[in-house]
C-alpha cells in the first residue's frame, strides 16, 4: 500500500482523516494560498490545491499518495480568507451575521507513482442567525479564530449563531471526508 500524506497542517483536517480511520503522514506544503478579497472561482481554489500538492510532491521520492485541500468562505462572490486579527475578524464576522454564505473547500489527490492527479470542489451553504455585537466579540475573544477562513469554525461555535447548513458538515470544518473516499476509491480503483 502506498503511504499516505497529508499536504496540510490543519488541526481540523488532521483530526478529520483520523476519524475516517485513515493512517497518514503529515507534510507541510510550501505555497502560498492568498486568495484574500479575489474574486471566487473553483479554477482558482482547485489551482491552489493543486499547488500545495505538488509543492509536496517534488519533495519526496517513494510512491505515496498526497491530499491536499483548501478551504475557502465566499461572500457576495468574494474571498474571505484568515483575519489578520480581533478587528479583521470582528468585520468579517459582522458581515457574515444574518446573512447566507458558501464554503468551499477543493481537494486535490495524486499518486506519485504514476502522476494520476483528481481535483474535485465540494461547496456547502451556511445561514447565520442574527447575533448582537458582544456575542460576536466573546467568540472571537475565546476562540481566537485567526487560523481559520471567514474568523470563525463551525465545530467550535455556539449552535445559536448557526439557522442552518445545506451540504457536508465535514466539508465546513475544512474536508469533505465523504467526497474524499470516493476520490480514493477512484484513484487507487479499490475501496479505502
């Protein structure tokens, strides 16, 4: 079986892949992801996916099969990437409050072996309750969200700033597990 790697240092996409029971490596990639205030398009997240992968990819010399992901919140059609800090954040959350967004999150898996490549989107739809200026400032000030696309992570937050969610709850905290175990199952052409 070839190895698998991880081409991220995301907590949260660490902790997903370990609950679908998979067994990984970690490798950091080495590319730089600003997407932030762009205009969205799935070419332009795919392309960052791509890139953190082959920024893996050209680092190592036995066959494995490297995941990487980027996840990316949309609001009116653009990029919110991580605040910078409390104010960055406030502002973005502000935005967010009441309102309808996208989360996307595209992942890109290839097979060092024999270059196969699949990069596939997957894109979920979050409605936020209507909250009042401190109960956004308190979560900020507790969970410091400064890593994290759009200030905020859906498993950390308080269930009542969340009206509803259409799409994969996987996919908003960073990785679509299901849409990754059929890219696998495709690329490897068996069952993980």
């Amino acid at each position: 079986m070839k190895k698998l790697i991880l081409a991220s240092t995301s907590p949260r996409r660490k902790y997903l892949l370990e609950n679908a029971g998979l067994i990984f490596d970690i490798i950091a990639p080495e590319y730089d992801e600003s997407l932030i205030n762009k205009s969205f398009s799935y070419e332009k997240i795919e392309n960052i996916a791509y890139n953190k992968c082959e920024s893996v990819a050209k680092n190592i010399n036995f066959p494995a099969l490297i995941i990487s992901a980027d996840t990316v919140v949309i609001y009116n059609n653009t990029v919110m990437g991580k605040p910078k800090n409390f104010n960055d954040a406030f502002n973005m959350l502000s935005k967010l409050n009441g309102t309808v967004h996208k989360v996307v999150t595209a992942i890109c898996i290839k097979d060092t072996e024999n270059n196969k490549k699949i990069i596939k989107s997957n894109t979920s739809e979050v409605t936020f309750n209507k909250k009042e200026e401190n109960e956004i400032k308190e979560y900020i000030k507790n969970y410091k969200p400064y890593d994290k696309a759009g200030a905020y992570g859906i498993q950390e937050m308080d269930k009542s700033f969340i009206k509803e969610i259409k799409g994969e709850y996987d996919n908003i905290v960073g990785l679509p597990v299901k849409m990754l175990k059929i890219m696998l199952k495709e690329i490897t052409n068996s069952s993980i």
